[in-house]
C-alpha cells in the first residue's frame, strides 16, 4: 500500500462518517494532518493543505460545501427518511404509470439512472418495475420542467440515444414521440382506487442508490392551504438561500437540493413536510422564478435582473385511447413493459401549447450569441469567447475578421444556412468591439498568464472531448466522466469569469489564490487525462 495522500485520507475519513449527517471541516483537517507521512509545521504548507481539501469537499458531489463554512453535510445520511409529494397526472393514473420526470432527482444521487431507481410500495414491499414507454412529449413535459434544460434533454437522450433525433427532426417538441423510463404502477392505483388529486408519498431510503419507498395519500389528508403556504415560504426561502451562496452554478435539481439544507439551517426542516410537489411548485412560485434566457434554466429571485418569468400555465393534449406499447430501451437497460396498456401512435394529435423552442433541439434562433452558440451545438460560449478575444489583443491582434475566422475553425461547427452564419458575424463582431473597448493593457500585464494559461487547458478538454466521441461512437460515453468534465468546465468558466471582468486583479495573497486555482485546474484536469490513458 502506497503512502497516504490528502485524497485517499479524505476517504478514509469520509468511511468513519458514513452514518452522520455532517462533520466539522476541522475534525477532517486534523485527521489528515496527524496521518500525513510528511507532517509539517510549516503554515503556508498547513493553508495549502486547508485550500486542497476545501476543493475536494466542494467537487464532491455526496456532499454539500462551500469553501470557508465549518460543517459539511453528508447527503445519504441528510436525505434518508426524506420525505416528499408526487401527484400523479391524469394521463399517468389512466395509464397506469408513473413517470421519474423531475421528481426524483434531486433526492439521489445524479449517478443513477431513472431506470435504475428501486421504487417499492412501504407496507407490501412491491416493487414497481421500470419500462420504456414510447409517449407524446407534450403529455408529460411539464413533469420534466424542473430539471431544467439541459439535465432534461441529458435525461431523455440517456433513456433512448433516438430520442435526440426525434426532437432534432421535429418542428414542435410536445409532438415528438420519444421514449422514456415509466414505472408501472397500475395495481398500485387500482389496490387504493386512485383519483386525479391523490397523491403517492415517496420517503427516501438511500440516496447513493436511488432507493425509495412509496404509499398512498387521499387528496382529504393532504396538507391544507395554510400548510401550503408555509411550506412553499421555507422552501423559496431555501432556493434564494442556495441562489446566494452558488449563483447560477448549480443545475436546478441541485439547486433543490440545496434549498432543503438550507431551509434546515434556517430551522424550516423540509424533509418530513410533504406538502407541495415539484410538479405543482412552477404554478405556484412567488418569490422565486426561472432564468431560460440562456442555454441553462436556473432558478433565481424575482427581483433578480433578466429573469425571464415563472413556467406558463401547460394545456395538456387532448386525451385519446388507442396507442401501441414498446418494449426498446436502449443505454444498456432493458425493461419489458408489463403495464397492460397502449402508449404509441399518437403522432397525429395536437398537444397543448408548450413553450417551445425550450425543448427543440432543431430551432433556429438568431436573436442573441448565446442561442446561435446553442443551436450550433458549439463547444464554447460567450465567457470562452470573450476570454479568446481579451488573448488575442493581448498579443496584438487588431482584426476580428480574422479572430472570427480563426473561432468558426476551432469550433467545428456548420450554420444551417446563410441568415444564421451573418448573425453569428454580427454578434462576433460586437463582441470584439465590447472587449476592444474595456481591454487596458496596463491590468492585462497580470491577467494574460493566468488567462493564456486557462485556454490552453480549454483547448485541451476540447481534444479530449473529441477523441472521446469519436472512442465511443458505438457506446456511451461513462456518466462520472462526463459529470467530471462538467464540473471541471463550470470551475474554469467560474475562474475565466474572474478574470474576463472589468477590473484589475487583487494584489498580494488574493493573487496568489487565484494562481492556486488556476494550479489546481491544470492538475485536475492532469488527472482526468491520466485516468484514461489507464
């Protein structure tokens, strides 16, 4: 066995806590300083120890962290006996099902897949099994919602690669057939004689593993408009709570997620209110609202700038019967589907009014840099972009003719036709002239090492996210990989940002922090690489 290293220490310590809903960050900083082989003294060595395992708290994902805070918590332990409300639609109830849409997310672990959650009833022990139901997007979108886009889009892709095509070769998405994971609850509704207004009550039972338990509720014992309102006040206190402390960062599942601890920290535990369900939440928002203006949903206050407005009213389609079941389920998790019913043909009919292009995977939009990037599927955006400008002036270029042309090569994309390549001039162009006007060569002298050297690295993630697609052009690409990169970019765009804004850098140890982060990205991402060639 090797020496110990801060990483495999953290582990060990995180073993001895697996029961406990947190720990105190300086239990783990005396644990690991008293098994280091080369303990020290030294205390910028002892800050750069600190620092190391702050970033290794805060990139895990089983844990909630932010740098600085003396507790961290453990979200297995946080989240068993958690409680929370499904109100099954009417299409779900008739068709004996129940859809994972965003329900379940935010209370497991984002490694597993929705046909992997193991969902049994609490008294008999039932299990209800998982199926690949083909279903009109339009009848149950609204239940996907609150995982916002891009986790949506991830989710239907993950449940059949055909979906993508589906959506991309559809002009409106609610009229797309696509296939997703259902679990087939149809005895369950006729053992309690279920209502549209009833609802099941899902307690958590493991997080890491996606296991949950489930029992019936009558719409007479469901918590009373009183409760309601209490309870969505905590709740929306804990969203703005998480908005605070993680901005825009965090996808919405996890954004959820954070509200519960932080409603617990501000003594309006969650966990055993199951008043409001996430499916109903959107119609009911007050102080909070969803950001879509951007190619990622994020849920922010309302007197937030640029907020783009709750989740309109959804008119389901009209129901018709008569559809035909499939049984393909393709990212290597079959399920037969044993529900007894019909759930295709429906390609004919017309569904409600969904707000669009939110879900369209072919929309052509021009309107800004941020949809033309989106649409073109492009591997950079507008942080990247403006960073590769402020690099360019930096080292003396003067035309952006040239840096477009340069841009359109590195990112390997094709416009669709010539409207959207002029759009894509236009904002380019606007976007060399905003950084042409605030670049100052003077403040630059310290932001273009650390900058050149940020988008070296992005150079690099974008080969290897290439040869990765082309490696596994028959398979899927491993899901704690792809987390990986995602988090890994979101911590270089975070990093770009500070940098890209319009001012000098600090001075003195806030500098040197800075160089460390940047530091701690290249060998983050040393790593990854490595952990492939392997």
């Amino acid at each position: 066995m090797g020496a110990a290293t801060p990483e495999s220490l953290l582990e060990a310590f995180l073993e001895t806590r697996k029961a406990a809903e947190s720990f105190e960050t300086a239990e783990l900083i005396a644990f690991v300083s008293s098994n280091l082989p080369d303990r020290t003294d030294d205390e910028s060595a002892r800050k750069r120890l600190i620092h190391n395992l702050e970033l290794m708290l805060e990139g895990n994902n089983s844990l909630f962290y932010r740098a600085g805070e003396e507790t961290c918590y453990i979200r297995s332990a946080f989240f068993r006996g958690a409680k929370f409300k499904i109100r099954p639609s009417e299409y779900e109830i008739r068709e004996g099902l129940l859809f994972y849409g965003a329900r379940f997310a935010p209370f497991c672990s984002e490694d597993i897949f929705a046909d992997e959650y193991r969902i049994a009833e609490k008294d008999s022990g039932q299990v209800f099994p998982p199926a690949a139901c083909p279903v009109l997007f339009g009848r149950v979108a609204k239940l996907f919602q609150m995982l916002g886009r891009s986790t949506m889009i991830d989710c239907i892709v993950a449940d059949d690669a055909e979906n993508y095509h589906v959506l991309q070769h559809t002009d409106t998405a609610e009229k797309a057939v696509v296939k997703l994971t259902a679990f087939d609850f149809s005895a369950f509704y006729r053992k309690h004689k279920f209502s549209e207004g009833d609802a099941v009550i899902v307690t958590v039972q493991n997080w890491e593993t996606g296991s949950f338990t489930v029992e019936y509720a009558a719409a007479a014992d469901l918590a009373v408009q009183d409760e309601l309102s209490v309870w969505l006040a905590d709740f929306e206190e804990g969203l703005i709570q998480a908005y605070e402390d993680h901005g825009e960062y965090l996808e919405v599942p996890d954004q959820i997620a954070h509200a519960y601890l932080a409603a617990f920290r501000h003594g309006h535990d969650l966990r055993q209110r199951p008043y409001l369900s996430l499916e109903e939440y959107p119609a009911l928002m007050r102080d909070v609202s969803i950001r879509r203006d951007g190619p990622e949903w994020t849920l922010v206050p309302v007197d937030e700038p640029s907020v783009s407005g709750g989740y309109d009213d959804y008119q389901p389609p009209a129901e018709e019967d008569g559809h035909e079941h499939d049984h393909d389920h393709e990212h290597g998790h079959g399920h037969e589907c044993s529900c007894g019913h019909d759930h295709h043909k429906e390609e004919g009919k017309d569904a409600g009014p969904l707000r669009a292009e939110d879900f369209s995977a072919s929309s052509k939009r021009i309107d800004s840099l941020e949809h033309l990037l989106e649409d073109l599927s492009a591997p950079l955006d507008y942080i990247e972009i403006y960073a590769m400008i402020q690099d360019d002036l930096a080292n003396g270029q003067e035309s952006p003719e040239e840096f477009i042309r340069k841009l359109i090569d590195f990112m390997g994309v094709q416009f669709a036709d010539d409207a959207q390549e002029a759009a894509f001039w236009n904002f380019a162009e606007e976007c060399w002239e905003e950084a042409s006007e605030h670049f100052d060569p003077v403040i630059e002298q310290t932001k273009t090492p650390l900058r050149t050297r940020l988008l070296e690295l992005n150079t690099r993630r974008l080969e290897f996210a290439r040869s990765l697609v082309e490696r596994y052009e028959k398979s899927k690409i491993p899901k704690k990989l792809v987390e990986r990169m995602k988090d890994f970019h979101s911590r270089m765009l975070n990093t770009l940002g500070l940098i890209n804004a319009d001012r000098s850098l600090p001075e003195g140890e806030e500098y040197e922090q800075l160089e460390l982060r940047v530091g701690d990205l290249e060998d983050a991402w040393d790593d990854i690489e490595e952990q492939q060639e392997r």
